[in-house]
C-alpha cells in the first residue's frame, strides 16, 4: 500500500481553522493507500515572531513532500517594508515552478448562486493561470521614482507553452474547448501569448480553441458562463478572473485550487487568511476540501493508483451532499452552519 507524504502548511487566520476542518476528512478516505501529515509553520504571523515567512526547513519539507496542502497565508497589518504583503504561496509558486494555477468552478446544488438564469446550475469551468511570469514578475522588481513607477510584464515562450500545454490536456479529460483569455489587441506581449497558443492548438486537433479579451470575458463570464469549459489566461488577469468565477458558484469559500508543476503540486482554498472572521467558527471549509480532492486526484495520476482518485470522488459527493440536503454557511452564503457543522456533516456522510 502506497503512503505519500503531505506538507500541510495552515498558515494564518481561517487556513488553520479550514485546515483543521479538513485533515479529518483525509484521515477518513484512506482505503488501499495512506496519507502521512506533518505540519510546518510559515505565514505572516510567523514572520512577525521570527523575521522568516517561509523557513528554509518549511521550504525543504515542501521541496520534497509529495504533494502540499495549503491554508491561508497573510495578514493585513503585518507587511514587507516595502509595504507589500507577506505570502509565502507566491515564494512557493516560483521557487517550486508551480506554473499552472488551477481555478475550477463547479456549481453545486443546493448553494445559493447569484445568477438568476436557469442554467446557472450547468456552471463547470476552469481558470488555468500562468503562475511564473506575467505582471508577477515584477515582484519585488518595480521601480519607484519620484514621479512615476513602472512593473513589467513578461511572457516567454517557455512559460506559455507549457501553461497551454497543461490547459489543454485538461480540456481533453473534460469538454475539449479552451478558451485563450488575452489582450492581443493592445499588447505585444499578450499577442506573443496568443500565437505560441495557436501553435500549441495546432497539436491537439481534436479539441477546439477559442480567443476571447479579457475584458469581454469578463463580460461573459457574468452573461453565459456555462459556455466555457478551460480558460488559459496570464497571471494578473487569471487572479482576477478566477475571483470572478469564485463568485458564480457561491463566494470564495466555495472555491478550490491547485497549483502545478512538472513535479511539485500546492492545494490551497481560494480564500485569504479572512481576519474579520478568524475564530468565530463562520469559515466555510468547503474550499480546502474540495482542494484536498484535487490533491487525491493529481496523487492518483503521477502515482497510477487509483484508490486517491476514487477517494477524491468519495469526498467530493460527500461535500456535494451536504449542500444538497439545505446546509448553508454564515459568513458567505447567510445560513448558519459554521466550519464545524460542515466538518461534521460531510464526515458523517463519508
């Protein structure tokens, strides 16, 4: 029987109380392969105690784990002191060149939508976002003048390829469209991004590839968002547009996340550290769960077991039912079933 090795990284704010929420669960699944969880601190907090947001030994224990499971990280009055804040995912995401940020939104039933349109319910896309490059490379690079301040996008071409590589071998377990999600029309750089996509494109005939702006997606996305299926888009405009998805299907408590790369994966819920509500037990775990099906998913694919992937399924339905059987969190969706009624009842339908 196969044990895979988790970094479990809860970080600040609500990330413990959802990591909490959600490591149960896991202990509950494992049948035909076990999941061993060691706990590393990292986070704004532990930068405010020691001067470290993510230690190097955290770093390590990540590097070489088999998958990481992330809370939340980050605080709003504990800053850089170039008044940036502390995150240690985005150190994560470029040191581990975790360049797909996997953004799926899936409506589930039983959760409120905003959308008033019958079809809402049909809602089931993904945001893939370049994680490396884009305008968040200018991290820690801008120039501040006296009278002006300049971040640079950059796009290359390796960073493309395998972003859109990644998006549409994702669209061929799914409904085979992608969707390119630019700026060609204005920008140099957004134009390279599309046309490395069209030569990508031509190497999967079988799926169709579509170009959208990023402005009218933003559009669509609140008029017809259940004709898409795989978004590719840069990572400014993916940040973005995946907190916009985030809210179709119910709020950021509703939605998971991964971040990929060639031999690294980080699992985290959508959501920030939430201080307004940090110990009041209104968190909605949702998110990290179904972040922690997606870990069992992709553990299941780079190993060839099946037994994470039929685990990832187990749970989703769990978490699925719960919804379906008039469960409805405070904090996003005005119910009053806080972490711990979710915890417990998803359990209980495991």
């Amino acid at each position: 029987m196969r044990t895979f090795d988790i970094c479990v990284l809860p970080g600040d704010g609500i990330g413990v109380e959802v990591i909490e929420a959600t490591l149960p669960l896991l202990e509950k699944v494992q049948q035909g392969f076990s999941l061993r969880f060691r706990e590393y601190p990292a986070g704004a907090h532990h930068f405010k105690k020691t001067g470290e947001a993510l230690p190097d030994a955290t770093f390590e224990a990540a590097r070489r784990a088999d998958a990481i499971l992330f809370g939340a990280m980050g605080w709003p009055e504990i800053r850089y002191p170039d008044g940036t804040e502390i995150a240690p995912q985005l150190d994560l995401r470029f040191r581990l060149e975790l360049y797909a940020g996997v953004r799926p939104a899936r409506a589930i039933p039983g959760v409120p939508l905003p959308l008033s349109d019958a079809r809402a319910g049909e809602i089931d896309l993904v945001v893939v976002r370049e994680s490396t490059e884009g305008l968040f490379a200018s991290r820690g690079k801008g120039v501040v003048e006296a009278d002006q301040a300049r971040d640079t996008m950059v796009i290359t071409r390796r960073g493309s390829e395998r972003v859109h590589e990644f998006a549409f071998r994702l669209a061929n377990k799914r409904r085979k469209l992608v969707t390119c999600v630019d700026k060609a029309n204005v920008f140099a750089s957004m134009a390279f991004f599309r046309k490395i996509f069209d030569e990508v494109a031509a190497r999967h005939p079988g799926i169709e590839a579509r170009h959208h702006y990023v402005d009218a997606t933003a559009l669509d996305l609140v008029r017809r968002p259940w004709d898409f299926d795989v978004l590719v888009t840069e990572n400014m405009f993916g940040d973005i547009l995946s907190d916009q998805t985030a809210a179709l299907i119910g709020g950021m408590g509703m939605a998971p996340s991964a971040d990929i790369g060639e031999r690294h994966g980080l699992f985290q819920p959508c959501h920030g550290s939430a201080p307004d509500i940090h110990l009041s037990g209104k968190a909605n775990p949702t998110a990290c769960m179904l972040s922690a099906a997606m870990m069992l998913d992709w553990l299941a694919e780079r190993s060839g077991d099946a037994a994470p992937q039929q685990a990832a399924r187990r749970l989703e339905r769990a978490v699925d039912a719960v919804f379906a059987s008039g469960k409805v969190t405070p904090w996003d969706l005005g119910g009053r079933d806080g972490t711990r009624q979710i915890r417990d009842a998803v359990l209980s339908n495991l």
